[in-house]
C-alpha cells in the first residue's frame, strides 16, 4: 500500500517535471505563427545578410531591434513585388503601421537580459539562438529556464568566441576552447562566475 503510495507519487512529479520542460510549456521547438512566414534560412544562408542589417542595435542596445518595414521594402520594393504572401508588408508600408510580428524568445518581465554586453563579451548569436541560419520558420532552440542561462553564468569560458566571429553563424568552438575561452574571458574583462551568478545580475 505504501509502496504503491510512493510510486504514485514518484510517477506524479516525473510527469509534472517532464510536463514543465516539453515545448507545451516552453514552446521550444515550435514555430509561433507570424504575419508573414518569414525564414531567416532564405535570408541569411540563401542571400548571406548579416544579423545586424535587420537586427540594428543588437551590439548597443538590450533590444536586438525588429525590422522596420523600410528595411524590409529595401529588397522587396523591387523583387517579389506582387507576391501574395508579402502582402503585410506592402499594407504596413503603405499604412505607415508596424507589422505585429510574434516574438519567439520572450522573457519574463522579472527578467533582466541586454542584447549588448553578451555580443561585447564574446557570446554568439548561435550560442543563444542555434542555427537560425537553417530555419525555414523561426522556433526557439533552449529553453531559456534560469538553469540553462546559469550553466553559461557559471562558466562562461565555454562559450565565449572571438569577437569577431559573434555574428557567424556556422561557427564552431575549436579544440582548444578551454585555453581560448579561458584567455577571451580576461581579455573581454568578464566579471567572475560569482558575480554573474548573483541574483541581481538578471532580477532588478
């Protein structure tokens, strides 16, 4: 009788727990449904535009930055012009309305993230938001819990990359990261794992 009690309850938590870590509740993996089916595949691996042509103030600000409908009507002023599917885009611009686009990696209002101080310390867009390169529709890869923010907080010589590979996208960490991360960290002046694990550092 105990023992079943037990099991019971055992079986209750492990799906409780596996329930709180499944795309229903993270919504990892799965593609919201956007105004206009945009793939960042076609736009960066196919045409090869930078994260920073659209994603403007991603190395200043703690917003990476949507698009304005302008950049967007740059290229598609001139090609695809009567497509159906881009026919938000051509109502945007001729309204002069912003288009409400879905965001995919939303974080709670009780958190604390800047866009800037990860790209200026070495973070890549990857590391964060996987191979968007390789994405017809955009999902989020991580889960973005607090443990898989601490894991990188705790030892951030793992993930740092030379500054001037953070916005490529195929980059792969080489051998010697370990040394790399190591000398990246005190040369980028990353605080100590102390310091970025306190709570304030992400709860203000």
């Amino acid at each position: 009788m105990i023992a079943g009690a037990l099991l019971g309850a055992g079986s209750l938590l492990a799906i409780g727990y596996v329930m709180d870590r499944g795309p229903w509740m993270t919504t990892q993996l799965m593609a919201p449904e956007q105004p206009v089916p945009f793939s960042h595949k076609h736009h960066v691996k196919d045409d090869g535009i930078d994260c920073r042509y659209c994603h403007t103030s991603v190395e200043t600000s703690a917003f990476a930055g949507l698009p304005p409908t302008e950049t967007c009507m740059t290229c598609h002023s001139q090609i695809w012009t009567n497509a159906s599917v881009l026919e938000p885009v051509r109502e945007s611009w001729a309204n002069g309305t912003s288009i409400r686009w879905v965001r995919v990696h939303a974080l709670p209002d009780f958190v604390y993230f800047n866009h800037s101080i990860h790209i200026n310390k070495g973070i890549g867009c990857s590391t964060c938001h996987g191979r968007v390169d390789e994405m017809p529709l955009t999902y989020r890869v991580h889960n973005l819990y607090m443990d898989w923010c601490i894991d990188c907080h705790r030892n951030p010589a793992r993930y740092i990359r030379p500054r001037s590979e953070v916005f490529n996208i195929a980059y792969q960490y080489p051998p010697n990261q370990a040394e790399l991360g190591a000398k990246l960290v005190k040369e980028y002046h990353v605080k100590s794992a102390r310091e970025i694990t306190d709570c304030f550092t992400c709860h203000r």
